[in-house]
C-alpha cells in the first residue's frame, strides 16, 4: 500500500462522491434515514486503504488514466459496496 495512493484516491471527486451514493443506498436498505455526508469521511477513508482498492486505484494511476476514482473499470460497485457493508458502523 502507498499512502501517497490513499491520498490520491480519498481526494478524488468522483470517488468520493461514488462512495457518498453507496452509504445513501446503503442506508435506505438498512431502514435509516438517509444522511450519508454524516458517514462519507469515514467511509471515504475505509475504502480507499481497503487492499483491492488501493491496488485498482495506483494501477490505473500508473497507466495513465486521468479518471481513476471514477471508472467503473478500475473500482467496481461492488468493490466499493463490499468494502462498505464490512465497514459499516455497529448499531449502538
């Protein structure tokens, strides 16, 4: 893991705002009111130090592609969703 990656990538707009809709969708499913900028930080920060992230994200990077948080190829939904759900905070 590079923390220079993780940086990139946690600063990325179309990544984070692909993360912002996965905890919205996330929170409808699970019944709750949906207030995902209230989870984005830390959602944001837990996908993208998640292993298969960070590597998809630093080979895009490394090829050249100028959308790396935002395509689909490099970081799938359900990359994203996975890494989500298992981060997802216990209820209290």
């Amino acid at each position: 893991m590079s923390f220079n990656t993780i940086s990139q990538c946690v600063s990325d707009g179309a990544f984070v705002a692909r993360v912002t809709a996965c905890v919205a969708q996330e929170q409808q499913a699970r019944g709750e009111p949906a207030s995902p900028n209230a989870l984005q930080d830390q959602m944001r920060w837990a996908v993208a130090t998640a292993t298969d992230v960070e590597a998809a994200f630093a080979s895009a990077v490394a090829a050249g592609n100028p959308n790396p948080g935002g395509d689909e190829s490099v970081i799938t939904d359900g990359m994203i969703l996975a890494n989500v759900q298992a981060d997802w905070p216990a209820a209290s």
